[in-house]
C-alpha cells in the first residue's frame, strides 16, 4: 500500500551546482508534501533521508550547516506547532510535533486539499555530478479510506533529484585587464570547464594564438591557466572557442574577454579629433593647418614642452619660462623686450657677460630681486636698499668726492650708532633707532656753549650732573643727590639741604669779621645764635658774652660769672655784696 501523502521534490538551482575544487557551492532542496485525498490525513512523523558522505552520489557532508523549516498552504487556527530539524540519532531530518508545546490533538493532521513544505537551506554541496536520492518515511492514517488505526509501520517514498558540474566552460577571465608589457608583464588568461572539451583562443582579428585539446578519461571540471608567452600592445578582445570533442558540426560555445595595455601602441596611426591630459586636463587639438596645444580651459592656448627643439625658425610673439611667473620675452618692431612673470613690467636680462657699446636703462640691481638697487635718475644716482624705494648703503673702500650731502651717516652695520644732519645742526643716535645716542672724542672745542639736560661719565654707572631750570643739580649713582668736590669754590649763595661735612676746618665771616670758627678741639661762634630745637655738645662749652660767661665741664659743672646766680657740682647757689657772699639753695 502507498503512503497516503504525496510527495514532490524541488530544488534551486533547478539542477544543483556540484561543488568544484576551491569553488564551494551550496543548493536548496524543497519537499512538498500534498495531500490529494478529500478528508484529512493524519500523521505522526515525515522522515527526510539524505545521503551523507564525500561521493558524488552523496548530497553533502556538512549537516549542521543545513537551516531547516517548514511552511503551510492552508493555515488554521487549530493548527499545532510543528517542528522539522536534524535528528542525530536517526541521522535524518524529521518533521513532527514541537513538544515543547503541547499539541491539542493527538497526531499532526493535514488537511484535505492542503500541503506541507518541509525546506532544507543552506546545502553545502559535495563534489562530482550524479543523480541523488532522497527517501522520505512517513507514519500515516485517514484519507478516504477511513479513519483505521496508526498503523506501527512507516510508507517510504524515494525521490531523485540532479547534482552535477558545468558541462561548458565558463569564467573566462584576463589575470590582469590592464597589462605593462614595457615593464615585461605577460599575459595570463583563464576559464573554468570540462576536461572533454577542445579549446581555442582567437585574437580580435581572428589569429588563433593558443589551442587546448582534449584529455582523454572520464570528464572533470578544471580550471585552466595556458602559459601564454605574448602580451597586447594596445586593447585586444579574445576570444574562447569550446567544442565537444569528435563531434564535427557542433557549432561550439564562445566566451571573450578584453584586455588593454598601459601604453597603447598602434601599428598604423590613431585618428582622433584631440587628446587630453589624465591629471591636467591640457588638451592638443588637431586642426587643418596643424596642432593647437590648449590650457586646461580649453579655450587659452597652453604650452609646448621639450627638453630640445631643433627648428629652422621660430616665428611667435612671445617666448617664457616653463612656470607661470618665469621672465617672458616679445618681439616688437623695434627689437626684443624683456619682462618678468605676467607682468607688464619690464623685466631682467640675466648672462655670464654682456658686452655692448653701452647701457640705457632707469635702474641696475643683483639677481636677487630683494637686495640693492641703484636708479639712475636726472640728478644723478641713487642708491636703493632691500629691492625697495627706501634709501639704501653705499660700500666703497674710498669715497673722493668734493661734497657731500646725506641725511645721516652710520657704520656698515646698520644696527650701530649713526649721525643725522636735522637743520639745526648735528645729532647722535645709537642702536641704529631714533634714540638719542653718545658722542664721544678727545677734545670737543665749541664755540658758542653746550646745551644738554645732564654731564657724566662715559660708563654712565658714576655721579652726574643735572641742569635744571633753577641751577645745577649733583647726582650720584642711586639717583639721589651726589657729592661736590672742588679745590676751592666761590659762590655767592649756598643753600644746603642735607647734611653739611667739612673736612679740615670751617670759618665763615660777614663783611670781613669772624663768624664762625671750626678747630680740631672746640669751636667758637661770634654772633647771635638761635637753637630752635635741641643743641647737642659733646665735650666742654664756653659762652663768652662781654662782661659775663658762661663754662660747662665735667669737672666743674656750670659756672656763670658776672652774675648772682652760678650753679656748680649739681648745686645751685646766690652770691651777693662785695666781697660776694655764698648762699647756697
């Protein structure tokens, strides 16, 4: 008795790919499970058996890389759950009840008119072409026979389906599509095919340039790799003839492929209306009296370049460098100008020597644009400095002139003192700035006087002397006031701030008559004198007053004659009458 399912097989590709060397390849296997009866068919399990190995006749040998499912084409809500997965212990696939769920009823029903689809994804396909089988086992009951018991057997139903290799070639590829044949590159060309084919390759005009022959024995599928000993001078299309081998009117399979060179070489000429730069977009165009070489605009005439031109003449309007800011050359009626970048400017004539019968020009300077220059103007001539307008330095071992009229003059090096010439007369500067700076000579004999804030020393870290508006001020190094030493000095009026010293003696007078006396054990004072604060004395003091005195020792105390009143060793006494009579208090 047949099973009571139907069962069909479907696989994509149609006809799987066999696996080949290097090239795996993987299919897909659909089984369709129908059920034709009109009353619904249960079942308790649907087997699906494979055969697992490395033979061609096997389907592969990679299960758990295979994804399992399953679909219906007629769904209901009282469906149950299925499962379909690899089972290891009946090493096949097998479709039954997810029992993690439990069902509602007590077998997976199928019902009538509807179908199951059990899918096996993902095949990994074994090598060499064969017809595989596929057993499917199932456990069924019902359909129109009625509803007898689950029967303790299972139906097995035995399907084929078609794995084999390509019987044409294919892949026919270049190594490289782009060849250097100037760098000795050679080249390669492959395909993939069946060893009982004949093969030839055929360039774009038809020459065969390689022929592969059959080899004898079973057929396999191999990749071909001829060793060519040629490479295309310019782009080449080939292409690759197959035919079965003793068959003689088979019209054969083709397959091309192009390849280009680096550098295209052309055998008889190239007729284009330009060509174009790669990376600058310059273009030489060909017109109908000669070659236009164009900027990258496309519209400017550009640039010819080469490193020799062996002409007979050159007729043009200009000749320039090879940059954009290099020197330019014109050819006006009357002779050759000179000019420099894109300028309009006159520019420079630069030879070993030049020898002429003489020179017309406004300016001569170095090559180097950014150093002096001399212009020859209707004066005379000037000087210029750093490719400036600025004055510049005239360097000479000896100057003979009979005059000479400059604004200043300084030392060769421009960062060291120099002399101006202002209308007033002469000024010094230093550190090549406008600050005033240091004259310095021997002897300076001047005529009408010297006019300056202040008078020191060269090292300037000594006393100076200050001329302020109300007389002449002494200074020393701290910038406070200084010291005045003098033989002798004649003043009509001296005013002291500070602190007076003198050295040796002191004797002041008025109008001829003794003031003031210093000597080096007492002083004495002729006038009349008033101590406003306190009067330190340090030793004895003497007062003479005409008919009366006073004396202060240390031995005698204070002793006061011409009068009543004396005080002596710290006592204090009146004397009266003649002879004076001693009361003591």
């Amino acid at each position: 008795m047949p099973s009571l399912l139907h069962y069909q097989i479907v696989t994509d590709p149609p006809s799987l790919q066999a696996s080949l060397p290097g090239e795996p390849s993987v299919g897909t296997v659909y089984i369709i499970v129908s059920n034709t009866h009109q009353s619904p068919v249960d079942w308790e399990y649907i087997d699906v058996e494979v055969p697992l190995g490395t033979d061609p006749s096997d389907l592969t040998n990679e299960v758990k890389a295979v994804v399992t499912s399953y679909e219906r084409t007629i769904t209901s809500p009282r469906d149950d759950t299925l499962e379909f997965k690899w089972d290891s212990k009946q090493q096949l696939f097998r479709a039954q009840f997810d029992w993690t769920q439990p069902p509602t009823r007590r077998y997976p029903e199928l019902i009538h008119h509807g179908a199951l689809i059990l899918k096996l994804e993902n095949i990994p396909l074994t090598e060499g072409s064969s017809l595989v089988h596929v057993k499917i086992h199932d456990k069924t009951k019902g359909g129109d026979n009625g509803p007898p018991a689950m029967g303790s057997g299972h139906f097995t139903t035995t399907l084929g389906l078609v794995k084999q290799t390509p019987r044409v070639p294919r892949n026919f590829r270049a190594e490289k599509s782009l060849v250097d044949g100037d760098a000795g590159e050679r080249l390669a060309l492959l395909w993939d095919g069946p060893t009982d084919l004949d093969y030839w390759i055929f360039d774009q005009r038809g020459n065969e340039v390689h022929h592969e022959e059959a080899k004898p024995g079973p057929a396999a599928h191999l990749p071909f790799r001829p060793p060519l000993t040629f490479t295309p001078k310019r782009g080449t299309t080939y292409t690759l003839v197959a035919k079965p081998r003793g068959v003689a009117n088979h019209q054969g399979y083709f397959l091309t492929t192009t390849v280009h060179a680096t550098i295209p070489e052309f055998e008889s000429g190239t007729r284009t209306q330009w060509i174009e730069g790669t990376a600058n977009k310059g273009r030489a165009v060909f017109t109908s009296d000669g070659v236009d070489v164009q900027a990258q605009n496309h519209s400017d005439l550009g640039r010819l370049r080469a490193k020799k031109a062996d002409v007979d003449s050159v007729i043009t309007r200009l000749v320039q460098g090879r940059e954009d800011e290099d020197g330019w050359i014109t050819f006006p009626e009357r002779g050759v100008n000179v000019y420099h970048g894109h300028t309009s400017t006159p520019g420079v004539i630069t030879a070993a020597r030049a020898d002429v019968d003489g020179v017309n020009t406004t300016w001569a300077g170095s090559r180097d644009a950014g150093q002096g220059w001399i212009e020859f103007s209707q004066p005379g001539v000037t000087v210029h400095k750093d490719g400036t307008q600025d004055r510049g330095t005239l360097s000479a071992e000896k100057v003979d002139v009979n005059g000479l009229n400059t604004k200043w003059v300084g030392d060769l090096d421009g960062g060291k003192g120099w002399i101006g010439f202002p209308q007033y007369g002469v000024e010094v500067h230093q550190d090549g700035s406008s600050t005033q700076g240091t004259l310095r000579a021997d002897s300076a004999d001047i005529s009408n006087g010297v006019n300056t804030p202040w008078v020191g020393d060269r090292a300037r870290e000594k006393g100076w002397i200050e001329f302020p508006e109300d007389g002449i001020d002494v200074r020393k190094d701290d910038d406070g006031w200084g010291t005045v030493a003098a033989g002798m000095a004649s003043l009509n009026d001296a005013r002291v701030k500070g602190l007076l010293t003198v050295l040796g003696g002191m004797s002041l007078s008025h109008k001829g008559e003794k003031m003031f006396n210093t000597m080096p054990d007492r002083i004495w004072v002729s006038a009349q004198t008033e101590f406003k604060q306190t009067m330190k004395i340090v030793g004895n003091l003497f007062i003479d007053m005409g008919k009366s005195g006073v004396s202060m020792t240390k031995a005698d105390g204070m002793l006061v004659s011409g009068c009543n009143f004396q005080l002596q060793q710290g006592e204090l006494s009146i004397s009266t009458g003649n002879p004076p009579q001693v009361r003591k208090l």
